[in-house]
C-alpha cells in the first residue's frame, strides 16, 4: 500500500510540473484550443491515466488476494 502512495504522489507530482511546464508556451495551447484538438489530447491523456489506476487497482486486489492465500497456509 505504501508503494501504491508514493506511485500517486510521484505520478501527481510529473503531472502538476507538466502542466505548469505547458502553461509557459500559451501560443501552442491557443492554437490547439481555436482548433478543438485540445480536446482530443485531453481525452487521451485522461484514458490513459484511467486505464492505468484501473490496471493498479486490479493488480492491488490480486496480490492481496494471494498474500491472504499465503498467509492461510
């Protein structure tokens, strides 16, 4: 569980110095938004992260499936 945490909070982190990161250049992110890319990216980007948490839960729940197991026996 704890390495669960620190994953979030380093994940956090990446994705708070990205976006600070990507406010610097407003001209590009001006243009994506005038287009409607910007909204293509950012639905990518969140299916992503989704899929990802959704992959660590699962694999959360497995190994304290067979942690429990070996704890049983």
């Amino acid at each position: 569980m704890i390495k669960m945490r620190f994953f979030i909070t380093a994940l956090f982190c990446t994705v708070v110095s990205f976006v600070a990161t990507a406010q610097e250049n407003a001209s590009d992110a001006g243009l994506m938004r005038s287009n409607g890319k910007i909204f293509v990216v950012m639905a990518v980007v969140l299916t992503i992260l989704f899929g990802l948490f959704a992959y660590l839960i699962s694999i959360d729940k497995k190994i304290s499936r067979l942690e429990k197991e070996e704890a049983s026996q």
